[in-house]
C-alpha cells in the first residue's frame, strides 16, 4: 500500500521549490551567524574556541588523575600498615648518618722529606688532579672525597717510591748496566744493518721495514725468549704492556686496600698507563724530538763547514737534500734583494757564491741519488785516483797504518816477517829501559845486581831468536844465513844489547820495503785506500820523497821555500844588524769560497842600524803559525822545549773571546821568538822568521798531507822519548820495583809471537772462555776483558766497541786503543776518576738536583701553572733540515784525536750509524722499554722483574718460532 503526499499528489513543483528555500534560508542564516562571529570576535576567534575546548578536556583528565593519585597513595598506605612490620632502627640509623655531613680527610704533604722536591712535586700533583681528573668529575658530582682519595692514594705511591729510591745504589746502574743496553742495542741495529747490506734487492736494502724485521730477528737471537717488537709497533698491544706493568707498579706502591678497591685500581692504572707513561714515550721515541735535543745539548758548538760538506756529500736521503736546497734558495733570494751599500757587496758575494755552492752540491748529489749511479768512493779512488803515498817508516809507527799493513800481511803470508820487526822494536825500548835503570841505579851508589839484568835480556834475546830465525821456528824469517849465524854467536858469547838485532831488523826492513810481495804491492791494494781512506787522506795531493823513485811521497825539504829570504840576506837587502819587533793588532774571522777561518793583523816593526824605521802588514792564519813553528822546530830542535804554540780547539774556535785569548798567546809566541837573547843563540833563525813576517802570502814548507802526518807520526815519536825520559827520572824506590818487575821480562817476551799470532785470527779473548758467539749475547758479557775494575776504562770501551765496531779489527789494535785509553785517563784524573763519577752519580741523584728535574718537568707541562698545548707536527722540510743539522753538529764536535786513534773513515761511519739508529721511532721505542726495564729491576731487586718481562714479551709470535727452531736444532 503506498500513501501519497497530499501535497506532492497535487503539486510536486511546488513542494520543491518550498524545500529549496528551506535549504537555503539555512545557509543563509548559518553564513549569517559565521561573518556576525567572525566580526565580533575577529577572524582568529575559532582557534581560540579550539583551543578552550582543549583545555576543557586536558582539565578534566587532570582532575581524574590527581583524584585518582590521591586515593592510590591512600590506598597503599592501608595495605603497608595492613601487611608489612614497621621499620628496624638500624636502617634508619645508617640513614643518618649517610644523610650527615662527612667529615674533612686530613693529608700529609710530605713526601720524599726534602722540603724542596716535596713543593714542587705537590704542585705537579695538583695541576694534574686538576686538568686530567677534575674537569670530567666535577660534571658527575660535586663530592670532594673522591678526588682527596685519588690525591691521598698518588701520595702514598710517591712515598713508597722515594723511600725504594734513597735504597738503591744507582752508580752501578748508570756508569754500567745503562750503558750496556744503549751498546747491546746499538749491537743488534748494527747487525740489522749488516743483514740488509747481504741481500741483493736494493729496495730491501732500503725498506723502512724490511729493517725493523731484521732489528727484532736479531734481538730474539741474542735475548733469546724476549722480543719486543709487538710492544713497538702495535698500538694495541703497547697499550695492554702499560697496562699490566702499570698494575704491578700499583701492586708494590699502593696500600693493600687501595689496591684490591678494583674502582680505583684500573682507573689509576688507565690514568698512569695512557695519559702519563704513553705520551711521554711518545715523545722521547720521536726522532725529531731527538734531533731538536741533540742540537740543543751541544748548542754551544759552532757550525763546522767541513763536518756539513760531508755530511751532504755522504747522505742518502733525497729530501735531507732537497731541504737544505730549498732553504738555499730562500737565502738566495733574500741576499739578492738586499739593497746594500759599497762597504757590503763584497760580503754579499761571498755569501752568494758560498749558497751557489751548496746549491750545486745538493743538485748533484741529488740527481746521483736518483739516478741510481752512486759509487763507492774508495773502489772510485783505487781504480782512477791519483793515491797518495805513505813510506813505509811512518806505516811501521801508527796504529791505524800498521793495522791495515798487518792485514795485508797475513793475506800474503808474510806476517811473520812484520812480527819479528816489531817484536825487535819491543825488545829495543825495553832493553834500554832495563840497562838505563841499571846504570842510573850504579851512578847513585847502588849495587844492584847487573848480572841478573843481563840475564833476563839474554833471555828475552834468546826467546826473540827461537821464535822467528832458529830453524825450529814456524813460520821462520828468512835472511842470509851469515846474519842468523853471527847474531847465534852473539847471543851465545856476549852479552846483549838493545842493537845485537839492528842488523837483521834493517834487512827485514829492506825486504818489506823493496820485495813485490810486500809494501810495492801493498800500496796497489785496495786495503791501501781503506788506509788512506781512515787516515782522511784520499783526496791530499802529495810531494816528492825519497821512499821509492818512480812514486810520491809527503816528504818535502823545508829549506826550498826559504831560499829568497837567503838571498835577500846575502845581498844586503835585509839588515843584519837591524832589530826586529812584532805585535798582531787585529783578529778577524774571513769566509773564502764558503770556508771561514780567522785571519789575525800582524804588524812588524823594524828598527834599521841608522835610526830609521820600518812598519808593514801583513796576514796570517793560525796554521801558517803551525807550519811556521812546525818548520823551525824540526830546524832546531832546541827550540821545542822553550816555544810552546797555542793549541788547537776542536770546536767554538771562533768565537771572539777565544780569538782573543789566542791573539793574546800568539804575541806572547812572537815575543819570546823575537827575544835578542833567542836570536843571538840560535843566528840562523831569522831568515825564517823574515820569510815568514814578510808582506806576501806566506809559502808553506809542508803541505797540508804532510802536517797531517806529522800530527799522527809526531806524538808517537815524543811519546817514546817521554817514556825513555820517565825512566831516567825514576825515584830510587820506583827503580828498585821496575827490576822486580823485569823479573819476569823473559816470559813476557816469549809470549810476544803468541799475542801476535793470535791477533791474527780477529778472536776475542772471551771466545776462548765459552762457546758463545759474542755477537749472540749481550755486550756486558765480555767485560772479563778489562783486567782492573775502572769503571770510565770499562765505559769507553763498551762504547768504543758498538759505535765504532772495534771487534772487527785485531785484537792488537784493541789492546793499543785500550792501553792508550789507561794511560788517557791515569794521565788526566789519575786513580780518582772512579771517585769522580761516583760523586757526579750522587751529584745526579742528590735532592737539589731532583727538585730542579720535577721544576723543569713542572715548569714543560704546565708553564706558568698552565697545561701546555700539544704543538703541531712540524712540516717535514724542517725535519729534514732539523736532521741535517744535528749529523752535522755530531760530526763536527769530534776531536782529531779520536780519528788518530781510530780512523777519519770509522769515526764517521760510527757517529753516523748511531744517529741512524735514532731516526727509527719503533726502535727508539724499544730502547725506553729497554731503559725503563732495567730501571724497575734496579729499583725493586727483590722482585722477579726480569721473569715478569719475559713473561710479557713471550707473546710474540718471533719468540715462538725461534723457541721452536731452537728445540728442532736440540733434537736433531
């Protein structure tokens, strides 16, 4: 059934447009209301009726959660009162008592009992709590117990370790054991060194690392079951050593409480490990730290030119040179933009031309480099150099010539023919010691029993010709049996003397001398140019001599340059009669093609027979005044007692206050030479000194080989005119225990062949004591071969032995370094030396001295009372210009001496080879591991020290190999 609409049944279009118009008066009423709202209220008013309705809501939930808090709580509180028992006294106690104040730790400031180590030590403390620990706690906590915990625990840890301290006796320590690891470790670099120089690939030869493999191979092979190389080349693993050896450090320091509260263990432990010993190792290991400390130690040297030319002819490293170009041209640059006036150009140019040469050194020393057509210099100057030629006389009476002619001997089988001329020389100076002590014994009085003198002469004479001219004798020397014959009878019918082998000793001489075998061949030798090579004589021109008619020789006669002053004399140009005074009015310090040296003003003044006067200038070198007296000394010898020239300095000889004082020698040499009692004894001197004060560039007698050689050759000759001189002046009761002494003297001599033989064979003595290689082990193992306790003697030696690499050359030469080091030191500070250094180690350690050592510490952290910032890494130019430098100042402060005695060529090879060592900073690494090892095991000797390293270092992998390969070798 469907209803209809009355409506609709009657008019449809009617009802719709009636519902149109309700529609539409209802937008248009609710239009209406919107713009009446907006008008009223503004046009933001429906965010804020949104924003009402909001916190109507937001209210209400509020409302509902208080309520319902409030009655939670309520609810809670019956239950506790309803189920729980009430609270125990004590627990409210404790509550307390935690809640109460705490009360202030008192702590002792004292620490060492020296007042004036304990303030700035307290101070060091202080800045470090306050920079490492404070500035991170005081964001954590405000508590101030923590932090006097951590001041009071430091504190009894000083203490334990400066009472450990004043225990010890450290002069052991640092006048043997420290030095015994610097040359162990030099020992084990040098091998390093000798294993890469063996392979064949240059590049390994060149590998940074290919170095470090070796270095560390080396060191297990001679320490055995300890190799440090994980501890100096892993971070990681350098950290977790510190970390062990820093809590056995707490162990010992610490009070046991402290120690077991693991909280403040491990953070001390971190605190000392990483931001204490870490960079301070880092540091210490940093070769350009080394380098800017090794300049700074001999700060006062000057700069040797020669020593730097050598250095840059000698280095191998591409950007040493390319630095010091680099810093060349800077210099360069900057002299030629200097607008100077006339006065200067002449020093500028010098300047310039000196920089141009440097310059031109560095390019070509560069471009060799990388080209890869480097040479060796000796074989350069065998095959092609013009050789200088040393005589056979002057070879035969110096150590390091002898050694190399004593080489070539045995090489050519003739060592028994030098062995005999220098056992002969032995028996010579000990057989007029003998017989001089013996006749100055019979001019006193004495009876002293000549019969037994002469007997223990025949017995060495005897034993001299049994062991090199009898026919038992192996090997035996062989000369005209006529000689051998007559000197039998000599021996059997009259009594010896130093002469009875002078005539066999000159045919030997002439035999050496004159047969191919021997010295002819020697001087084509490429042993010949090592000689010259250490005796710094490669590049010397030489003068015509007599040794040999085809060669050349330094032996030049002085007489040939003073043949004009002869002349003049003659002819009347110089007055005879005239008096003669000079004076050196001026010092001065030159730089010729880059070499400086100083120039002294002399000026002369000569009064003529007719009252007229003379006054010139001219200029003069210290070493024209050193060939000077070096040529009228040898003209007239009586004069070397009474002239006395200044010495030679080895460095700072030009600084103006020692200009000065040898200005002031020098016209106190010229004023005793130009004495009129000193002309009137000796007439002959003045055309010297004419020739030598005259207006003109003065000519030397002698070359400069020549006056090298007479440096060298010249002491020797004195030294043994100074021995026959202490004999004569013996005391009677030194005489009475010299012949004492000779009792044996027969023995000795016997003995003489077999020391020689057996420095033949380059064995060390300790050799002969163990099977164990003395390169295997650790350097102070062969201190048996020092027969007295001298502590400086046994020093030297060690040091001698690793820097220079003596053990390689024989054990005659070592025995001669040796005794002249003995009498060196017996000579300057006599039996007291070992007092000396005692006094200096306890100089060292004495509380002044370690006070200022914790104010420089203090004062290099944090100066004035602020932590120091780390400086950045300097660029690498003036690293390379940093080691430059410091090789340059270590080469340049090596006394001649030294090279005398040892060799130009080997003192530079081992100065060198040490400041290589130190250009490694995982080596460098390793020796302040080294350091510090051996100074915990001083410090705590009854603790296992050594076994707790090798505990600690068996974890690398080379210890086991080695292990393994030494067990493999045992089985087989």
């Amino acid at each position: 059934m469907v209803l209809h609409h009355p409506c609709l049944q009657c008019d449809p279009s009617g009802a719709l447009s009636n519902w149109k118009q309700a529609s539409l008066s209802i937008w248009g009423w609710g239009g209406l209301g919107v713009v009446l709202f907006l008008i009223s209220f503004g046009p933001f008013a429906i965010f804020y009726l949104a924003f009402y309705i909001l916190c109507f809501i937001g209210g209400g939930f509020v409302v509902l959660l208080l309520f319902g808090k409030t009655n939670s709580e309520k609810h809670l509180e019956r239950c506790e009162h309803s189920y729980l028992p009430p609270t125990q006294a004590a627990i409210l106690k404790v509550s307390e008592e935690m809640k109460s104040e705490s009360k202030p730790i008192k702590i002792d400031r004292r620490l060492t009992g020296s007042n004036i180590i304990d303030e700035p030590l307290q101070q060091v403390i202080q800045f470090a709590l306050r920079d490492y620990i404070q500035y991170w706690y005081y964001t954590l906590s405000d508590d101030e117990t923590f932090l006097l915990e951590i001041r009071q625990t430091v504190q009894n840890a000083l203490v334990q370790f400066s009472t450990r301290s004043k225990e010890v006796d450290w002069q052991p320590y640092f006048t043997t054991r420290l030095v015994d690891d610097f040359a162990t470790h030099l020992r084990v670099f040098r091998k390093a060194q000798e294993r890469l120089n063996e392979r064949e690939d240059p590049k390994q030869r060149d590998d940074p690392e290919e170095l470090l493999d070796s270095f560390f191979e080396a060191e297990v092979e001679m320490e055995r079951n300890i190799c440090r190389d994980m501890v100096c080349m892993s971070r990681k693993d350098e950290e977790g050593y510190l970390r062990d050896l820093c809590e056995v450090l707490l162990y010992l320091l610490l009070p046991s409480g402290d120690f077991h509260n693991k909280n403040m263990r491990y953070f001390l432990r971190e605190v000392l490990a990483r931001g204490v010993l870490l960079p301070l190792i880092n540091q210490l290991s940093d070769p350009d730290y080394i380098n800017q400390f090794v300049i700074w130690m001999i700060r006062d040297s000057s700069c040797n030119y020669e020593a730097f030319m050598n250095i840059l002819k000698l280095t191998d490293k591409p950007p040493e040179l390319e630095a010091v170009k680099d810093r060349v041209l800077e210099e360069l640059q900057h002299l030629r933009s200097l607008d100077t006036g006339a006065d200067d150009i002449n020093i500028i140019k010098n300047q310039i031309n000196s920089l141009l040469f440097v310059k031109k050194v560095c390019e070509t020393r560069i471009q060799r480099l990388q080209s890869g057509k480097e040479v060796d210099a000796l074989k350069l100057a065998a095959n092609f150099g013009k050789l200088c030629v040393i005589p056979l006389e002057h070879i035969l009476v110096h150590n390091i010539a002898l050694q190399f002619f004593m080489d070539y001997m045995q090489h050519m089988g003739g060592q028994a023919v030098l062995f005999f001329w220098l056992t002969v020389e032995g028996y010579r100076v000990t057989a007029q010691q003998q017989l001089e002590v013996l006749q100055s014994s019979q001019r006193d009085g004495k009876k002293p029993s000549s019969q037994t003198t002469k007997g223990l002469l025949r017995a060495a004479a005897v034993g001299v010709y049994d062991q090199y001219l009898s026919e038992k004798a192996s090997p035996r020397v062989e000369v005209d049996e006529a000689s051998v014959s007559r000197l039998a009878q000599k021996l059997s019918k009259e009594d010896p003397t130093p002469e009875i082998f002078d005539e066999i000793q000159r045919k030997v001489y002439d035999m050496m001398l004159k047969d191919e075998r021997y010295y002819p061949s020697f001087r084509q030798h490429p042993l010949y140019v090592r000689m010259l090579a250490e005796l710094d004589m490669l590049k010397e021109p030489s003068f015509r001599g007599s040794d040999d008619g085809d060669g050349e020789s330094f032996n030049g006669s002085p007489t040939g340059s003073i043949n004009l002053s002869l002349d003049d004399l003659i002819s009347g140009s110089v007055d005879e009669s005239a008096q003669l005074h000079a004076f050196i009015s001026d010092t001065g310090v030159c730089n010729d093609h880059g070499k400086t040296y100083a120039l002294y003003t002399v000026t002369v003044v000569r009064k003529n027979s007719d009252g007229s006067e003379d006054v010139w200038k001219t200029y003069r070198r210290y070493s024209d005044f050193h060939d000077f007296h070096m040529r009228i000394t040898e003209q007239f010898e009586s004069l070397g007692p009474i002239l006395k020239l200044p010495g030679k300095k080895t460095f700072n000889n030009m600084d103006r206050e020692f200009l000065e004082k040898r200005k002031k020698d020098l016209n106190s040499y010229l004023q005793l030479l130009l004495n009129p009692e000193m002309v009137k004894a000796c007439h002959m001197l003045m055309p010297y000194i004419y020739d030598f004060l005259e207006n003109k560039p003065y000519s030397k007698g002698k070359g400069d080989f020549a006056r090298k050689m007479d440096t060298f050759v010249n002491p020797l000759r004195s030294s043994m005119r100074n021995v026959s001189n202490a004999v004569k002046s013996l005391p009677d009761s030194l005489a009475e225990g010299v012949s004492k002494v000779s009792a044996d003297m027969g023995q000795d001599f016997k003995k003489i062949g077999q020391d020689i033989k057996q420095s033949i064979f380059k064995v060390p003595p300790l050799i002969q004591k163990s099977d164990i290689d003395p390169e295997h082990c650790r350097v102070s193992a062969q201190l048996d071969d020092n027969v007295d306790d001298n502590i400086p003697l046994r020093v030297m030696l060690l040091l001698m032995d690793e820097v220079f690499d003596l053990k390689e050359r024989n054990q005659w030469l070592r025995r001669n370094i040796k005794n002249l080091l003995q009498q060196l030191i017996k000579a300057t500070y006599g039996d007291t030396i070992n007092r000396k250094i005692v006094d200096h180690v306890e100089y060292m350690t004495s509380p002044e001295q370690v006070s200022d050592y914790v104010k420089r510490f203090r004062d290099s952290y944090w100066p004035n009372g602020i932590l120091a910032e780390t400086p950045p890494r300097r660029d690498k130019s003036l690293r390379m210009r940093t080691r430059v430098a410091a090789k340059t100042t270590l080469l340049g402060i090596m006394p001649d001496e030294l090279k005398h005695i040892i060799g130009a060529d080997t003192t530079r090879k081992g100065i060198l080879r040490v400041f290589d060592m130190f250009q490694h900073q995982s080596l460098n690494r390793r020796l302040v591991y080294v350091f510090l090892e051996g100074f915990l095991e001083t410090l705590f000797p009854q603790y296992k020290f050594p076994d707790l390293f090798v505990k600690l270092h068996s974890r690398s992998p080379r210890v086991l190999k080695y292990s393994l390969k030494s067990r493999g070798l045992h089985k087989r």
